[in-house]
C-alpha cells in the first residue's frame, strides 16, 4: 500500500468537509417529512469515522482528498441510515443517539423509515453522479458499497444482531456485517479514488478495515457498559442477552480491550506504520482510551 510518512491526518478538518458536503447532498424538504428527519440524524454531531477512513484512504494512496469526498458522504448516508434502522423499537428501541433524540422518536416511526431508505437511496446516486471518478470506478465502487450493504453486509449483521444470543460464534459474524462491511468498503473505496488497482493494495485495504471495524466494535461494546448515555452520545445498556465483545460466554471487559488492541495492531499492520491510515488507527485507540476512562 502506498504511503506518505510528511502526510498528516488532520481529522477536524477531514470532519469539518464532510459536514459541509453532507449538508448539500440531502434537501432540507417539508420540516415534517422524510429529507428533514434525515438531515435530523445525518448532520448531528457525529465522528464521521468511516468517511473519515474513506478519505485518508485516498490520501495513503496517493489521491487527492476532493475525489474521494462524494464517495466518502454517500458511505456515511448509508451508516447514518443503519443508525435509523437499529434505532427503531423493532430493533434497540433507543432514544438517544449522537447527542440528539433518535429519528423515530423526533419525527416517528413512519417518517424514520422513509428517512432511512432515502438515505440508502441518496447515497447510490451520489456515487453515481461522482464527477470526480470516471464511470469504471464509480461502477467498482457501486458494487462494493451494494455488497457491504446487502446479504452479506449490514443487512445480514442486523439479522444475526437480532437473532444472538451471548454465544462466542456469533460474534465474528454479527461484527463482520453490522461493522467490518462497511469499514471495508469505505477503506477499499477510498483506495480506489486514489487510485489503488493492484490485488496486493486492495487486500491490504480490505485487512485495515475488516480489523478497523473488529476494533471499533470491540471498544463500542465496552463503552454499552461502563459508559454513561451523556458520554457515549447515545441510548447505553442495549447489549443485554446479545452476543458482544463484553457479553459472550468467554468475554470480560479486560478481554475486549485486549481484542480491541490487538485488532488495530493488525490495521496498522495492514497499512503500514508510516501510513496515514496507520495513525488514524492510532487516534481511534487514543480516543477510547480516554472516553473508557472518562
């Protein structure tokens, strides 16, 4: 994978063109209805974390930050909508979400739903509206976001999320699609707008963000527990009688921060240490570190 050591990863200002970008891209609508509940949970204060890994893809790759922009918000639209979705009392039932009262709870069930799928939907034609990426990559970068979303993606992790008990051989399943799918579409998409075609380069962007993602999950997990809903910017305490990184037969807190560690050892790895992507690994430990002892 490529590399840029002088390459610095300034992630409020990553952050800060998301934000901006994301605002244009969905209409604001009739203050009842479905653009407005989106633009409720889309534009709340968010880490816009996978974006972000879309966007510092590109750069490790070589690419320009610009190109890779659309790609990057149509991968938090579809995240944002996945929030809506496991919000909802079918699924969590929570009421809190980035700091705000969950969609459904805003605007209600009915509008959240269609706020969802307009998401969904808005993030596929933003890809294929990208000006920036010529029709072969747009078309590569449509399959992969499709595919993280679908059977073997969101869509399957959800199921399986709904579905588990605290058993330890449903968690890698569960977290390879409610987590690690988009993780690694928004890693290997963001090398694509940089410009990444080997195999090599795009197993090794598949690696950072299926570990990213395990990583992630492992450290969320840990924070339904210890942390409170004012810290956690979301509802807490939902993980009950599933199977999480804390809660499965074998699993304690020590040893989810342990898997959590060793996964993004595995990320860093996979991008190289001197990458880019390598310490935003490195930021992402930082950070649970001090929200977990918080």
């Amino acid at each position: 994978m490529a590399t840029d050591s002088s390459t610095s990863v300034d992630l409020e200002s990553l952050r800060e063109l998301i934000n901006v970008r994301l605002a244009q891209l969905v209409p604001e609508g009739h203050p009842r209805g479905p653009a407005a509940a989106a633009r409720h949970s889309l534009l709340a204060p968010g880490k816009r974390l996978r974006a972000v890994i879309t966007l510092v893809a590109a750069r490790a790759q070589g690419g320009r930050i610009e190109d890779a922009l659309d790609t990057a918000c149509a991968i938090e639209m579809i995240h944002t909508s996945s929030l809506v979705f496991d919000d909802l009392p079918a699924m969590d039932d929570a009421d809190l979400r980035r700091g705000e009262p969950t969609t459904h709870k805003a605007f209600g069930e009915d509008i959240a739903i269609l706020a969802g799928i307009g998401l969904i939907n808005g993030a596929y034609e933003v890809i294929a509206k990208s000006k920036a990426l010529d029709a072969e990559r747009r078309m590569e970068i449509m399959r992969l976001v499709t595919r993280a979303v679908g059977w073997q993606g969101l869509v399957h992790g959800q199921a399986l999320d709904l579905a588990s008990s605290n058993d330890d051989d449903a968690i890698d399943a569960i977290h390879e699609g409610k987590t690690g799918a988009l993780f690694i579409a928004a890693a290997e998409c963001g090398g694509l707008c940089g410009g990444a075609c080997t195999d090599e380069e795009r197993r090794s962007l598949r690696a950072y963000g299926r570990s990213l993602g395990f990583a992630y999950q492992a450290f969320d997990d840990v924070l339904d527990q210890v942390a409170c809903e004012q810290t956690a910017g979301k509802t807490t305490g939902r993980d009950e009688g599933k199977a999480t990184a804390v809660l499965s037969a074998s699993a304690s807190l020590a040893s989810a921060k342990t898997l959590a560690n060793r996964q993004l050892d595995n990320a860093v790895a996979a991008a190289g240490e001197h990458s880019p992507l390598a310490k935003l690994a490195e930021f992402i430990r930082t950070y649970f570190a001090q929200t977990i002892a918080a």
